[in-house]
C-alpha cells in the first residue's frame, strides 16, 4: 500500500465529505413536499378516483359467507360419513378458505382448491366441464385445473363470483353433492 501524502488525504476526504453532501442534499430535495400540507396532496388522490371512471368493481363472498360454504360442504362430507377437504375460492381463483377435514387425505386440500379454481375458472360444475374434454383434451393442460367432478361455481346474476371446490371421498359425484352444499348454504 502506498502512503498518501497529508496533502492528498485532505484532498480525498474532502472530496468524500462533498460527494456525501451532495449526496444528502439530493435525497432530501428529492423527498421534500411541495409546499403543500399533506393534506391537500391526499385530498387531490381521493378527487382524482371521485368519479370512478378508473375503477371496476368486484363482487366476491365475504369471508364469513365463503367459510359457511365451506362448513356446510365439510358437514355434508361429514354426514356422509367421508373425510373430504374443501375449498371456497374468489373469483380469481384466489383461496379464501381451506378445511381440511379430520382423516381427510394429504392429496385432497390441494385436489380441492384445483376443482374450485377449474369451476370459478368456466363457470361450471367440474363434472360438466369434464364431458368438454372429449371434444378439447388439452384443457387440462391449462396450470392450476383438475377436471374430476367435485368443483361447484357461486353466482351472482349469472356471473361467476366464486366457487366450492371438495375432494377426498371415493367418487367425483359424492365431491360434487358436498360442493353443491356448501353452496346451497348460502342462500339461506
């Protein structure tokens, strides 16, 4: 290592003191207001969405109706006296609630949620949407879809809002009457 004059060590640190000023001096002119209250710039955010003409909007199951669905579909398996795991997704196939039932298989919370994403997904019962794949084998190629009966879609006006996905007992259609609960639930 080479030794530095006095002359230049005052010269370096200098130039490191100026560099981390001017440094600072960039991030705080960056960050300051601008001359406005906080306030003011929120109330312009909230002015600039009033009309809504840049939103859409969603209807989709609160949580308390989606772990209804769920518990009447787990009751029904129940009842029937299979151990089912059931899945209540939203519209976008996103997993609201997940029960996986007491001596439920290690395969079936997964099973579950895939048959509720494949029914929100078409708008159909899994067990309808696996007589299409006759005419169109490679739907089930599609990441995320399991095409076996058990998959049972939530309307609102015809439209899709969510769906009741059951897996675990021995058939498809034993899955769907279970799914077919948990939706039926809700509309008591």
């Amino acid at each position: 290592m080479t030794k530095m004059s006095p002359r230049a060590r005052v010269l370096t640190g200098a130039v490191a003191v100026a560099a981390l000023a001017a440094g600072t001096l960039g991030a705080v002119s960056a960050n300051a207001e601008t001359g406005r209250a906080p306030e003011a710039a929120k109330a312009d955010a909230v002015k600039a969405d009033a009309a809504d003409r840049n939103l859409t909007g969603s209807t989709g199951l609160s949580i308390e109706a989606a772990t209804k669905a769920a518990q009447a579909a787990l009751d029904a398996a129940e009842k029937g006296g299979q151990h089912v795991s059931v899945a209540v997704v939203d519209r976008n196939g996103v997993t609201r609630v997940l029960l996986k039932g007491d001596g439920a298989g290690p395969q079936s919370p997964e099973s579950a949620e895939r048959k509720a994403f494949t029914a929100v997904s078409w708008n159909a019962p899994t067990s309808e949407l696996v007589k299409r794949l006759a005419a169109t084998p490679n739907l089930k190629d599609i990441p995320g879809t399991l095409f076996l009966g058990g998959g049972a879609p939530v309307q609102a006006k015809g439209a899709p809002i969510a769906a009741v996905g059951v897996a675990g007992a021995p058939s498809g259609d034993l899955d769907e009457q279970f799914a077919q609960a948990g939706v039926a639930a809700l509309g008591k």
